[in-house]
C-alpha cells in the first residue's frame, strides 16, 4: 500500500511563464492564466495551498475581442460617496489603460479567497513585447495558445 503526503508549502517551486497575447482572445487568454496563477497544471494541486506560478503576458495591446464587445461591455466603478458610480465602455478602457482590462479579466475568474491577492501579484502584465524589469526569468516556458 502506498500512502501519499499531504504537500507542504515548503517543497512548492514556482515557475514562470510567459504568455504571448498577440491575436488572442481576452477571455480564453484569461482562463489559461488564471489557471496557471492557481497551481491548477499541478498533478498534485490542493485548494488549501498557493501553488501558483508567476505569468508574463506580453502584447497585451493587440489583444481581441468577438462580438460587439468593444462598444457593448462596460466597467463600472464606484467611489463610495453619492453620485460616485463611473462606467466606461471596454473599447475606451483599452485606449486608456490595455492592461487593467486583462487584469480585471483574470481577477472575476479567481476564486475569492486569501490567496487572490497573492496570485494576481505574480502576474505581470506588458502591452508590447519589452519587458521594463531588468529580470532574468529563470525557468521560463512559453506557451502560445
């Protein structure tokens, strides 16, 4: 009979992944780093445990969209006084800021708990292709879809 340990987050290695999101969609690109952020590729996943991987996503800026999503989604915020609710189209959220609306993306598919911010902190998100941070990724695989 083999018994199997439970995983302690002692012997969890992260990786790193860099996704390429040039002519991808923006909600499969989202499932597929949500996924890696939670461990979910893991054989030996478990939900009490962070076993995520750091992503890299690059050319954030040509990514799509099908449908009429460009005009028809909307993003609300709120500031919390009266008269406070902003809405913005994702078309006009792209123009201004292409990588708040990946992050928003992947942040809804992540379950609600005391890792979300931990994972969504491993994510970094780049609209072309240059990566600013003077950072050698070691263990990096691409993956292209």
């Amino acid at each position: 009979m083999i018994k199997t340990k439970p995983l302690k987050i002692k012997e969890v290695s992260r990786k790193w992944y860099l996704l390429d999101g040039r002519g991808r969609i923006l909600g499969r690109l989202a499932v597929e780093i949500s996924k890696l952020l939670m461990g979910k590729n893991e054989v030996r996943y478990v939900n009490y445990l962070d076993l995520g991987h750091c992503v890299v996503v690059t050319n954030i800026g040509k990514i799509k969209v099908t449908g009429a999503k460009e005009k028809d989604k909307t993003y609300y915020r709120y500031s919390g006084y009266p008269g406070g609710l902003k809405k913005e189209t994702y078309g006009k959220l792209f123009v201004r800021r292409p990588t708040e609306v990946l992050r928003k993306a992947v942040l809804g598919m992540l379950p609600d708990n005391k890792f979300r911010a931990t994972r969504l902190a491993r994510l970094h998100l780049y609209v072309d292709d240059k990566i600013p941070q003077k950072v050698v990724f070691a263990n990096v695989k691409e993956t292209n879809g």
